[in-house]
C-alpha cells in the first residue's frame, strides 16, 4: 500500500483514539504502585538486546508492576525473566499481503480482547527504529507517558512513516547511539535513570535443563568433547551461507581437533539444512525442531563454540558466552553503525568473530539486496576455518590459564 495512505489511516486512528485513552484514564486512576507496559512486539534476536532493558528497568522501578508485550515467538524467552510481573502475548503476523491492514486489525483486537480492563501509568517502546504496531499499542496502552525512540533517528527523516509514529509518544529519544542494546537504554536515560550493568542476560529452569541432558543422553553426545553449535538458517535467504560450505568447515574442524557438532534452527529450511548436513556428516546431533527457545538456551550453556548466521541463535550464542564465528551478509559500511547491520545488531559483548564479504557485488553497496545467497557467498571456507581456529585456540588458551 501507499505510504501516504498508511501515514494518513495512522494519524487518524490517533485522533479517534483520544476519547478512548482519555477515557481509560479516567476510569484508572494511578495507584500507589506504578503500572509500567513495554511493547516489543518483535523477532528472537530483537528481544534478546531488549533484555538488559528489562532489568535496568526493574532497577530504576523496583516496586513497580512491570508488563511486557511479545510476540508468540520470543513468549518462552520473557516469561522466566525474575524482571517482568506479566507476560502478554499479542499475536501478529509477520509476512502477508495488505500487511498494514493485518497489523491494524491485530493491535485493535488486542486492545479490545486484553487491554479492556487495563490502564498503565508508564509505557516504554525500546525498539531504534519505531513501527506501527508497537507505536499502536503503546497509545492504547492509555499512559500518560509513553516513551520512544525518535523517528528522526532513521538517516532519511520521516520518510516511511512521516510522523505518523511519533505522535503516539509523549517523549522521544533522540540521541542515537552506536548499538542496539544502548539504543534500547537510552529509553531510561531520558528519565534520568542511570545504567549500571548492560550485559545480557537468560533465564532457564530445571525442566528445561532436565529436557536437555535427556535429549542429549538419548543423541549419545560425549560430554568431555568440544561442543559446536551450527546454526545454518536464517529468516532471511540472502542471509545464509550455503549448506556446503558449513560441512566443508566442519570436515577440516573434526580432522583436527575432538568435537561434537549441534544442529540448532527452526523451521522447514532449518530441517532442510540439517537432513543434508547430515547426510554429509552423520556424526552431527541434529536438534533443529526439537527444542524450545530455554532449551536452545540450555544447550548453548552447554556448549563451547557457535558457528552460524546473522539470526537470533547468534545473540543467544553471545548472552552465554560461546566463542566462535557469526557470518553477516553485508560489507561494513561506512557511517554511523546504524546504517550497518553488522554493527548495530554485532554479538553484544562478545567473544564472537564477525565475518562478512570484503567488498559488495554490484547493486549491493549499501546491504545485500537479493532474494536468496548473493554476497555472503564471497565468505570463502578457509575463511572460517581459521577464524573458528583462532577461537578455539583462544578459549583453550584462556581455560589454561
């Protein structure tokens, strides 16, 4: 659809929606507790920066009642998290045609359906670049403060959304950092709250641990071996390196040192990428399809090495430490770090190793464009081979000492 026509529908579902958050004030008053709402309403790696957030928010408001808005999809990651009173689910869908009008009737049916009985006195929208549905529900949410980032952070101003984000924000950040995970902090630093620890942070219980040791006792994984989690697939087919040369690398890794290798993903191509991983490699454990987002965690906890794509299992990988290789699509481009992927959404805090083509094939100065493996193609085998070397070396040398 029209840009302008999604702008316009968007500035007039905030005008009509006055009288009703005008309405849910009136009918909840603030309490002596205060009702604080995040919106993230988004994908696994996204939600994985966002962590960090949630507990310096729990810092700065230890007596508050702090909600959060998810996707189905990151439900099991949030709902452990000792920071977060409430977990709501809101449903959405993520490709479809007509996908405003998808997203539209998907924040309305919520609002009526959960937000009904509810009114919030602070909500926060920590996500850099502002969008639709977490703008949406953040205004329905019916605070008097609602807080995000600044469309004019984008380096073309206003030009998808034309405002037509920020109205539904009392306040707006727009200083623009060099990560995700500060971008997402800044949101308290606007209240003046300070930032005492920024690393990551996951959550597991012991039924997910017991699933885990289950599941890898009944793969008859030897535990005193080196263990290297794959994850071959992302959500995006430009972004993924090809099957081959993952196996390729993992020949010449077992050739020489003791491991064990982990198949991680989700999904129809993740199931598709291991069946010929295997094929190739029938000593690899493949768990794709077989775990829960606590038990990926459980696993990676386990582990020592990540080797994989620029998709959310890399973040998980960096929250829990692993040392290893995450292979990016895209050149580092010059300017600030948010017009780079590959540094805006880097392994926070990290001991991975970013690989990506040294230079862009044509049309793909400024980001891959193509709709399947193009320039992530550039990576070579013995590339990767030496990087993961190198980590190897690294974490062996740092246990030795």
């Amino acid at each position: 659809m029209n840009k302008y026509i999604e702008a316009s529908i968007s500035y007039l579902l905030y005008a009509v929606g006055k009288p009703y958050v005008w309405y849910k004030r009136r009918r909840f008053p603030a309490r002596e507790k205060t009702r604080i709402l995040v919106v993230r309403v988004d994908a696994l790696g996204d939600m994985v920066l966002t962590l960090p957030f949630l507990r310096e928010l729990r810092v700065a408001y230890p007596d508050a009642e702090i909600t959060i808005v998810c996707s189905q999809l990151v439900l099991d990651l949030v709902e452990k998290s000792p920071y977060v009173d409430e977990v709501l689910v809101c449903p959405v869908v993520r490709h479809a045609k007509h996908l405003f009008f998808h997203r539209l009737n998907e924040c309305l049916t919520f609002v009526r359906e959960v937000f009904r009985g509810r009114c919030f006195d602070l909500a926060f929208s920590p996500i850099s670049v502002p969008n639709y549905i977490n703008a949406w529900l953040n205004y329905f949410s019916g605070a008097t403060r609602r807080i995000g980032n600044a469309e004019s952070l984008q380096e073309k101003k206003h030009t998808k959304y034309m405002g037509s984000c920020d109205v539904f924000f009392t306040d707006h950040v727009h200083t623009l950092a060099h990560h995700e995970v500060e971008q997402t902090l800044a949101c308290l630093e606007l209240l003046h709250h300070s930032i005492h620890d920024t690393s990551l942070e996951l959550w597991t219980d012991a039924k997910d641990r017991t699933g885990v040791m289950r599941l890898l006792k009944e793969a008859d994984v030897v535990m005193k071996r080196k263990k290297i989690v794959v994850c071959m697939t992302t959500s995006a087919p430009t972004r993924n390196w090809p099957v081959g040369n993952y196996i390729s690398v993992c020949r010449q890794i077992e050739q020489k040192y003791d491991v064990e290798f982990f198949l991680l993903g989700a999904g129809d191509t993740a199931t598709r990428a291991a069946k010929q991983f295997c094929a190739a490699m029938p000593e690899a454990h493949d768990f794709t399809n077989k775990t829960n987002l606590r038990e990926t965690v459980a696993i990676m906890q386990l582990a020592d090495f990540h080797l994989g794509g620029d998709t959310g299992t890399a973040h998980i990988a960096a929250a829990c430490g692993l040392h290893g290789v995450e292979l990016f699509a895209s050149v580092r481009w010059e300017g600030h770090a948010m017009e780079d992927p590959s540094q805006w959404f880097a392994p926070w805090e990290s001991p991975l190793q970013i690989i990506q083509p040294k230079h862009a094939l044509p049309g793909c100065e400024h980001g891959c464009v193509a709709k399947e493996a193009h320039c992530i193609k550039l990576i070579t085998v013995n590339e990767v081979v030496q990087a993961m070397e190198k980590a190897m070396e690294r974490k062996d040398s740092m246990e030795d000492v």
